[in-house]
C-alpha cells in the first residue's frame, strides 16, 4: 500500500510539474522591480536578458538532450546577423516579424549541421560544433560587403514595437521589448521540457541506448531539439541586434560559445532556471570586474569553473539545493 | 608546380607541428575518453618556455627542447594526479568544463608573466637561412621542423609497436577492463602516457614556436585544429592522427594560398565530408 502511494505522488509530482509554482515568478517579480528602481541600469539589464534568453536555449540542448556543444554562438550569431542584413538591406524593420524570421533562419541551420553534427558523439561532436560556429565566422567575417566585416553592421534602423513604442534613449522600451521577449521564450522553453517530449529528451541524456531499446527516435528527437534550441538563439542574437541596432562579429566567436556555456555552468545545467541565476551573476560581476582587470577576471573565472567542477556539481543552484536539503535534515 | 611544391612542403612541416601536438591528446582520449580540451595550454607553455630558455638563459635551442619535454611532461603528472583523476569516467559535460577552466587560467597567468603581446622567438642563425635540396632552396627551419617531426614519428612507432610499454598501451586503448583483468596498471599506465603527452605537446608547441607564435590566447586559437586531428584521425589512432594532420595541413595551407578570400572555410567543408563519410574518423573504430 505504501509502494502504492508513493508511486501516485512520483506520478503525480510529473503530472504537477507543468503547473508554475509560486518561486518561479520571483525572476520576472525582480526584473520588473529593476525597471522601477534601477532605470540606469536599464542597458546592462536588457543585455542580462537577452543572454539569459541564449542560455536558455543552450540548457534545452545541453542540460536536457545531454548534447555539449561549443558552437551555439553559430545560432546566436546567424540570428543576430539575419535581424540585422533585413533590416539594413531588406528594409524588413518591423521588429517582431524580425525576430521570427531570424528564428526561422537559425532552426533551419539547425536542423541542417544537426544533421552532420548529432550523428557524431564525445569529442568529434565538441569539434564539429565549434567548426560550425567557425565557419560561420570565416564566412562574416569575409563578406565583408554584407556583414560589415570584423568592423560589424552598422546602421541598423528599427521601427516602433508595434509601431507604438519607439527604442528611447534610456533604454526603457528596450528592457520592456527584451523582458517580454525573453518570457515568451521562458514559457516555450518550461512547457516543451514538460511534455512528453521534453521527458523523452531527459531520458536520451540518461541512457540513449535504452531509449534506442524501447523504441524512441533518438536522432530525430536530438536533431528537432538541436532546431529548436537554435531558433531560440537566433531569436535571442536578434533582439540583441534589434535593441543595440548593431551586430559585432563577436556573436559569432568561439569565445561568445564559450561564455554562455559558462554562465550556464556557474548557474546549473539542467533546469532552465540555471540560466537566470548564472547569467545575471556572471554579467555582474564581469561588469565590474573585467573592465579593470580583464586577464585577473580571466583567472577568477577559470578558477570558479575548476572549483565549481570539483567541488559543487550543480553550479550556484546546487549549492542552494544543498542548503535547502540541509536546513530540512535539522529540524 | 614550384607553388604546388611549396604548398606541399610548408603543408607538411605545418603537419609535423600539429601532429606532435595533438598525438598526446589522441592517446589520452583513447585510453580514458578524457576530452582534455586544456591540451593546447600545455604546447603554449612549450612555446613560452622555448622563448625564455633561449632569450633570457642564451641556452641553445637543441638543448632547450628535452628541458621543455621533461618540464611540460612534469606539469601535466602533477596536473593529473591533482586533477584530472577526479573526473575519470565523469560526464563529458564536466570534462569540459574543467578544462575549459584550465584554459581560461592558463592564459590569464601567461598574459600575467608575459604580457599579451606574442612572444617572438629567435632562431639560431643555422635555422634562418635556406638550404639548397635538388636544386631548389627551402627554408632551414620549415627542413629541420619535418626532420625532427620524422624523428618523433618514428620513436613513437617504435615506442608503441615494438616496446612492452607500448604492448601496454596498446592493450589498454583496445579493453582497458581486459588489461587490468590481466595485471596492467592502466592507472599508473596513464599517468605516464599523460606525461608523455603533455611533454610532446609542449615540443610541439616549442619547435612550432616560429610557425605558431606563443601568446595568451594560444590554447583556444588553435584548438579547433588539434581537435580535428584527433577527431579525422579516430580517436586513439597514431597513424589516423598522422595521417589526418597531413591532411589538415596541406589542404588548410593550400586553400589559404589559393583562394585566401575563403580563409580556413576549405578546411571545415573538407572535413566535414569527410566526418559525414565516416563518423568515427579515418582509421577510428566504427562504433
């Protein structure tokens, strides 16, 4: 009878998952609590947004299909570039369509090196991420005619959101635009990792080859994942551009791969709120500590991967969780 | 035909460079799935270390590399044993953030030590010049960086194929769980295959030292490469890995001198064929 009982509130803990505890709105509380009381830090916070959208959509990769990628600014950066060329050259300046056709554009990237990339594991996988994002990379930095080059694109005008709300020079319309942006994406995110798919996606991570046994499409799950996690970032490299009217070669780099992949890290990979904690603290703390020391934030930096690897799997979440686990051990 | 020569030529010394390189990092994976993407760090001290023996100590540069093998080789034993260790069998995830780590570390402590400016490094007046071959002149250094590729090449044939540390090694790559089964201690095995390695890679990194000039960002720039060698060449391969780096670098060189519109593009297409033709690389296992 108790195996029983268990059992129904193992099944009914899955079947709850979905619904939104009380803790998850905290985040969206805070970030409009910044509006009001922070409104010069409105820059600064619109760019911790946006990189929490990108983090997102790296943790639907990494922290649910199990997949390690050093390559995902390629997503990012085709996104921001795709924003920027229709708004420059297309006179495509509607911001919201924007935004969807640089996610069309960096799914349909997605599902086409997803299908050379996923069919690789270990090693040669990280590899042929991180030639994906270089390609990408040689390629903007040489059509320099379009993209602008290693000086970036430059120029971009966007219109009114819904051609209401103009970009001010505060930033406040590009906070707002962010933050509902970045919500959408959240609740995308939260509902795909979910359903059933989503548990699927836990399970390949887990153990792929008995999801292989009891008849799951993996590779096909892998690569729609891989799509979709892309055209998350290219939504997220758009709005960066769109909001800075400005796309830097930089989205592009192996270094952009790799810090997001870190904030991730430091924040805890695996449940989509990693990318909240980690994101704003990373970006903080680069904010003011690199701009004095870049080569000191370096060695911090490496040093809190190393630490945060040996010491406490699970980034700053873990550490929560286990003094959360703690505090209930004692009564 | 004196370009395709050329191309061929600096190709191949190129090859040589990162074929030292990257052969520790082929054996490592091979023999415990660690992807230690911090390789290329070891190589970069190599260089680094190169540009002090030579232009603060004045020792002579043919001395100076077995000091650099035995001083990388001892960085990479304590690394290991300190660290790396820990993560044995742990998730891929984890592996690469640590070395990641690593490498964010190391180069915060080169640019601390030596600035972040690229070192220049000078050569002995015996590799500057050129030497006459079949009556066509080649540069000294791009001749001596292929004899002494050749040279490793073969000591590390003859080390794995015709040692009893090499049957071990061997043994290992294949089942590891067989070796141990049978009393070898993969454990201690590796820590010296580790060592030899990150030595090799920091010889490497010195005898390349004028073709790929130490500075900060060293381990980052060029792991795409080291990793595509090891990747091409199927992981654990000694001959893939070879073979894979001549390829890498005559093509890479090749399309650079050919079309340099296209950059490095050439080479990413290339393999990317190749590793959708066989995914487990040239002459890796596939699984």
């Amino acid at each position: 009878m108790s195996d029983l009982a268990k059992s129904e509130s193992a099944v009914d803990r899955l079947l709850r998952a979905h619904r939104i505890r009380p803790a998850e709105w905290l985040p969206w509380i805070a970030a409009i609590g910044i509006y009001f009381l922070f409104d010069g830090y409105l820059a600064l916070g619109s760019q911790i947004l946006i990189m929490v959208l990108f983090a997102l959509s790296l943790d639907l990769v990494v922290g649910y299909a199990g997949i390690v990628t050093l390559g995902h600014a390629a997503f990012f950066g085709i996104g921001a570039y795709t924003a920027g060329i229709l708004a420059k050259f297309g006179g495509w300046t509607e911001p919201i369509t924007g935004l969807i056709v640089a996610g069309a554009v960096a799914g349909v990237l997605g599902l086409v090196s997803g299908f050379i990339v996923l069919r690789t594991t270990g090693l040669t996988l990280l590899m042929l991420t991180m030639a994906t994002g270089a390609m990408l990379f040689e390629l903007a930095n040489k059509a320099g005619a379009i993209t602008g080059g290693a000086d970036g694109l430059q120029g971009i005008v966007i219109d009114p959101v819904l051609g209401m709300f103009r970009f001010d020079l505060w930033g406040r319309t590009t906070y707002l635009y962010s933050l509902a942006v970045v919500f959408v994406g959240w609740y995308f995110a939260r509902s795909l990792v979910h359903s059933p798919f989503g548990r699927s996606l836990v399970g390949v991570r887990e153990n792929a080859v008995r999801m292989h046994a009891i008849g799951a499409p993996v590779f096909i799950r892998m690569l729609i994942v891989y799509a979709i996690s892309a055209a998350v970032a290219g939504v997220a490299g758009a709005l960066l551009t769109q909001t800075t009217q400005f796309a830097a070669l930089k989205v592009l780099s192996f270094e952009q791969s790799g810090e997001i992949l870190v904030m991730l890290i430091l924040g805890g990979v695996g449940r989509l709120y990693g990318a909240f904690i980690g994101v704003p603290a990373y970006m903080i703390a680069q904010d003011t500590m690199a701009k004095t020391d870049p080569y000191n934030w370096f060695f911090g930096i490496g040093l809190m991967l190393v630490l945060v690897v040996l010491f406490v799997r699970g980034g700053l979440l873990g550490i929560v969780d286990t003094l959360i686990a703690r505090l209930r051990r004692k009564p | 035909m004196n370009a395709l020569i050329s191309i061929v030529f600096d190709g191949v010394a190129y090859a040589m460079i990162l074929y030292v390189i990257s052969v520790g990092l082929s054996v490592t994976l091979g023999l415990m799935g660690f992807a230690n993407l911090a390789h290329g760090a070891f190589a970069m001290v190599g260089g680094y270390a190169l540009t002090t023996l030579m232009n603060k100590w004045g020792m002579p540069f043919l001395a100076a590399l077995p000091v650099i093998f035995c001083l990388v080789g001892a960085i990479g034993i304590v690394l290991e044993r300190l660290i790396y260790r820990r993560l044995y069998g742990a998730g891929e995830l984890d592996q690469v953030v640590l070395t990641i780590g690593l490498v964010f570390m190391s180069i915060a402590l080169m640019s601390f030590i030596y600035g972040p400016q690229p070192q220049p490094v000078r050569l002995p007046d015996w590799l500057r010049g050129q030497i006459g071959i079949l009556g066509r002149d080649f540069p000294a250094y791009r001749v001596f960086v292929i004899g002494a590729g050749a040279v490793f090449i073969l000591g590390l044939w003859l080390g794995l194929e015709r040692t009893r540390f090499g049957a071990r090694v061997r043994a290992s790559v294949d089942n590891r769980r067989m070796a141990e089964a049978i009393g070898i201690d993969v454990d201690r095995l590796f820590t010296m295959t580790f060592a030899l390695g990150s030595g090799l890679a920091g010889v490497g990194g010195a005898l390349g030292a004028d073709l790929l000039a130490p500075q900060p960002t060293f381990a980052i720039q060029h792991l795409v490469y080291f990793l595509i060698v090891v990747a091409v060449g199927g992981l654990g391969s000694l001959r893939g890995a070879f073979v894979a780096a001549l390829l890498l670098g005559i093509i890479d060189n090749g399309g650079k001198y050919l079309f340099p519109q296209f950059g490095a593009f050439f080479i990413y297409v290339a393999m990317m064929a190749l590793l959708l033709w066989r995914p487990a690389g040239l002459f890796g296992r596939q699984a």
